[in-house]
C-alpha cells in the first residue's frame, strides 16, 4: 500500500492522486471513491461556498479520479471495476443537506453513465446508496449541530436491526462489487440500508424532526 494525501477540493491534488499512482504501478485494476463531506445546510441557509464545496470534493473529485483512472485503464487494457460510494440521501435526503443530497444524485447518474460508457473497454461501474452510517466523522458532525451525547445509542435503538450500518458493512460489499464474484454486473445502484427508500427517518430527538 502506498498513502497520497491530498484534499480533494484541489482538482492539481486530484490528479496528483493519478500520477503517483502511475509512478509505483505499472497498471490500475479497481478504483473506489469513497470520500466525502456531509456538511450541513438547508435551501435556506447553505452559502454559495458550501455548495461549491461540497460539489467539488462530493462529485468533481470521483470525476477527475474516475477519468484518471479509465485512461489508465484502457492505455493497458485492463478489465477494472469502479465503486462509487453514494448515499439513500440521492433519492430525497432530509432538509438539513440540501447540497450534499444534490451531490450524490449527480454522482448516481454519473455512475450509470459511466457504466454506459465504458461497456465496450470491460470496465464495471457500480455505486453503493448508504444508509445511515456509524463513522467517526458522524460523531464529529452530530455534536456539531447539537446532537445529544448518546446518539448513536438514541439512533441504533431506534434502528430495525438494533444497530447502523458500521464501515466493515460497506467494506465487504465494496469488496464483493469490485472483485469477479460479482460477474459482469455495472450501472446497478445497491440501497445499503435498513429502511425502504421512501420511509426513511431519524429520530426526533436527533433531528428535531421526524421526517
């Protein structure tokens, strides 16, 4: 493994990404696009510069990486497999992320154009639409807008399986989208979560307000 940080804001640090990449590899096989901002913000109050943000790093980045990654691919003709980590937020998203949800709707599309495009060069592209997620970063964001200590624990009791998705669960169907185990599947949009799209909820609590 060899680690590139870079802040993905930057599109120079995106590509910086790609050309180190090239220097220890003589070829890419699978790419995933995992990182991400869930700053908060409503239709009334999300500034101009929260939303170029988030659209930059969210939706931009994946872009120059994906790109990146395909001509790579096709200069060495390489079968690849491309997962893009989205969200059920895409379909709707509560009123608090008005420019994230807007972000990974774009990037949903932009996975099932790419799996069109890229059918002919053997390159799978395939998205997962999380649920709720216990991350370290949630943490850091529910006690920024004010969520009580024990929110997860407010949250999973209230959850149907008694707990929320935890990273290991992305892991391993990352993993399965990516490796051979899933055939010639590309352009599918996986619902990773525990509540049917179209009832999703979070607590009051938690939220303020159910929705």
């Amino acid at each position: 493994a060899h680690f590139v940080g870079a802040d993905l804001e930057n599109p120079n640090a995106c590509e910086s990404v790609i050309s180190e990449a090239r220097k220890r590899f003589h070829k890419v096989n699978v790419l995933v696009n995992a990182a991400g901002l869930t700053s908060r913000g409503t239709i009334y109050d999300t500034s101009p510069e929260l939303w170029d943000r988030l659209m930059a790093v969210n939706l931009r980045a994946p872009f120059i990486l994906t790109q990146g990654c395909v001509n790579w691919m096709r200069e060495t003709g390489t079968v690849g497999s491309i997962v893009n980590i989205i969200s059920v937020a895409a379909y709707c998203g509560l009123p608090h992320i008005a420019a994230y949800s807007a972000t990974k709707g774009a990037l949903a599309t932009f996975t099932k154009n790419c799996a069109n495009g890229l059918l002919h060069d053997t390159i799978r592209v395939n998205g997962i639409m999380l649920g709720w997620t216990d991350t370290p970063n949630e943490d850091v964001v529910q006690k920024q807008q004010g969520s009580p200590d024990d929110w997860l624990s407010i949250g999973e009791e209230d959850s149907p399986f008694g707990r929320l998705l935890k990273p290991y669960d992305v892991a391993k169907l990352t993993c399965f989208l990516l490796s051979s185990d899933s055939g010639v599947m590309t352009g599918s949009l996986i619902d990773q979560a525990q509540r049917i799209v179209g009832t999703l909820s979070m607590p009051d609590d938690i939220t303020g307000k159910d929705v």
